[in-house]
C-alpha cells in the first residue's frame, strides 16, 4: 500500500514520508585533512535532482548550514527557487565554519550564535522562513540545549522558522526538547534496518514528535552498490572514515555490516523491490513516525528512492523474516563470541 505523506511531529506541517538528504550535495568541505563531504559533486546534477524529486512528490529536503560549509544551503535554494513554497526545508546550525577555505573550524551553542546562524542560513537558502531547525551539536549538554529553547521559540514567534529540533542519537538529548516548548516537533536520528533505535522511537511516542531518520540506507550499504571489494575514494569521508563513522573501515565497507546486508536482502526484496527500496520500506513499517531521508547526488537515486513511496511500508511477513534473520545473525554472533579459539594465537616473539 503506498504511503505518501506524514505529519511533522505536533506541528501539524504536513511533509512526504520520504525526504530528500543533501549532506553530499554539499561538495567537499574537510576539518582539517579529514574530509567530511562525499567528493566532488555536479551543481547542475545536485539541481536537477532536487527538482525530479520534487516532480515525484518528495516535499521534504534536509540539510544543514556546515554541509559544504555553506555550499549545500546555497545550492539547494538554487534548485527550489520558485517552488518554495511546495517544499519543507529543515536544516541545522551550531557548528561553525569557514566558507572560503571550507573547512570546519568548530561549534557554537550560545544564543547569540542561534541568531546570527538562522539570519545566514535564511540568506544562503534564498528564503523568508526554515520549516525545521535542527540542533547540529548531537552530545551538547541538556543544560546547554535547555538555554536555547526561549530563542527557538521566539524565533518562531517571529516567523524565522516555524519548527524546531534535535539532531541526536541520545534519547535523553531528545526528550529535553521533547518536553520543552510546543515549537520542538522533530528528532533527527540514526535509523535504518541494521540500526534500530526502539528508545528514540519511543521518546517520539510519548512527546508526539516527528522521527526523522538519517542513515536510513546505511551511506549505501543498503543500495547494494557495495562488496568486500570496494574502495571508497580519500576523498569521501567514507574513504578515510573518521571514528564515529560506523559503516567503512580502512575505505571499504566494514565486513561485520556488509554481513548484515546479506542476511536480509532477500527478505527485503522478496515482492519486487529493490534492496534500498525494502531497506525503506522496513523504515515505514518500523513505526508511524518514521521519515527517512536517504542522500541523493543524482537524478537516477531520486528516482529509485521514490519508487519506494509507491510500494509503502514493507507488509508484515516480510518484516517478521527481516527481524528473523537478524535475530539468528545476533544468536550466531553471541554464539561464535563464547566459543574458545583453537589453536591458540602464535606467540608475536616468534612471527613478529
């Protein structure tokens, strides 16, 4: 059964149930020498995308101010110019950044820098109002998050942005929000079919809040586009991973996850699908509030990614044997954990 819309939260903002994430729009930007974009992309092809996505019904496009340190704000109020209003824009502020050399040079989570953020960010995306604005600082203290609620909250009394949220992991970073202010609508966080997330859904259960899912296809794993055998380029910040990318190691996909995608791709796709468009169909089916918002650079992955809106939520057979599999892939995991290893490792003074 298709599913076509869901309602942001409590805010009552009504958005397609598949957004459209613009991390990798952004282009290169880096900390450092460690790059934290996904490689050069095409301006023109970022464009097009974001427009074929809107033909096919896709209303909602994430992204944040740091994306491309500015770049990707820019680029996707190119591509809405004119159609602002058939859009839902959600983006993010609290890290700061360099726009000419592009590099990250930090965070900032005073009020002060809420305001000037917003007023650049309004200025890059070519807009009057954000329909979603995110907190970027994902471990920033409840205290610290607590003294921004009142300016998020006169900023919708102003009409700067008409919603307010978390991008976090932490259930109990979500829930400060949660309970703070009836502007807070949205959790931003990490969801997809190898990574659950039971106690972020059930804060958005209890405070009525939209779940926003970032990660939904695992940054590819879940297209089926990567093996063993793949090299991400040095470029790419899945090819020289930082730590708290999960998924790639050493620039390849990581064995442990890529074992994950094999015990439930068939499952995922037994009536027809493709492997991402199970991956969000399980997404939907998981919960009412869920949105994922898959990266697309191109118009071919907008494309595939929407076809998924006509198919719905993955039916309930399919995704009883997804959590079968992975219940027996956990079950083998522990197993091969307690069994002791023979022959016992080679002594390192002997084969250094």
């Amino acid at each position: 059964m298709a599913v076509t819309t869901r309602t942001l939260g409590r805010s009552g903002i009504e958005v397609s149930a598949l957004g459209m994430g613009c991390w990798a729009i952004g282009g290169p930007w880096a900390e450092g020498s460690q790059p934290l974009g996904w490689g050069a992309v095409d301006d023109d092809e970022s464009v097009r995308a974001v427009r074929r996505a809107l033909d096919l019904g896709i209303t909602l496009f994430d992204t944040a101010d740091t994306y491309g340190a500015g770049h990707g704000e820019r680029v996707l109020g190119r591509a809405l110019a004119g159609r602002r209003d058939d859009t839902v824009i959600a983006t993010k502020w609290g890290y700061t950044f360099d726009e000419s050399s592009r590099q990250a040079t930090g965070e900032d989570a005073s009020p002060a820098y809420l305001r000037r953020a917003v007023t650049a960010s309004l200025r890059r995306l070519g807009t009057d109002r954000i329909d979603l604005y995110q907190l970027h600082l994902a471990d920033l203290p409840v205290p610290r998050a607590q003294a921004l609620v009142g300016t998020c909250e006169d900023l919708v009394a102003e009409g700067l942005i008409r919603a307010y949220g978390w991008s976090t992991d932490r259930p109990d970073r979500a829930a400060t929000f949660g309970h703070a202010a009836a502007g807070a609508t949205a959790v931003q966080h990490t969801l997809s079919v190898l990574r659950d997330a039971p106690e972020l859904l059930a804060v958005c259960d209890k405070y009525d809040l939209a779940s926003v899912n970032r990660g939904p296809l695992g940054m590819g794993l879940l297209t089926g586009k990567y093996s063993a055998g793949s090299i991400l380029p040095r470029d790419d910040v899945r090819g020289l991973a930082p730590g708290w990318l999960e998924w790639f190691r050493g620039g390849r996909p990581a064995p442990e996850w890529l074992r994950r995608v094999a015990a439930v791709r068939t499952a995922l796709t037994a009536d027809g699908r493709s492997l991402a468009q199970g991956a969000l169909g399980w997404i939907w089916a998981r919960s009412g509030r869920t949105i994922p918002i898959p990266g697309c650079r191109t118009v071919a992955q907008v494309e595939e990614n929407a076809a998924a809106l006509h198919r719905g939520p993955l039916p309930a057979d399919q995704f009883t044997e997804v959590e079968r599999q992975l219940a027996a892939l956990r079950t083998a995991a522990l197993r091969d954990a307690d069994r002791p290893h023979w022959p016992p490792p080679t002594h390192p003074s002997i084969h250094p």
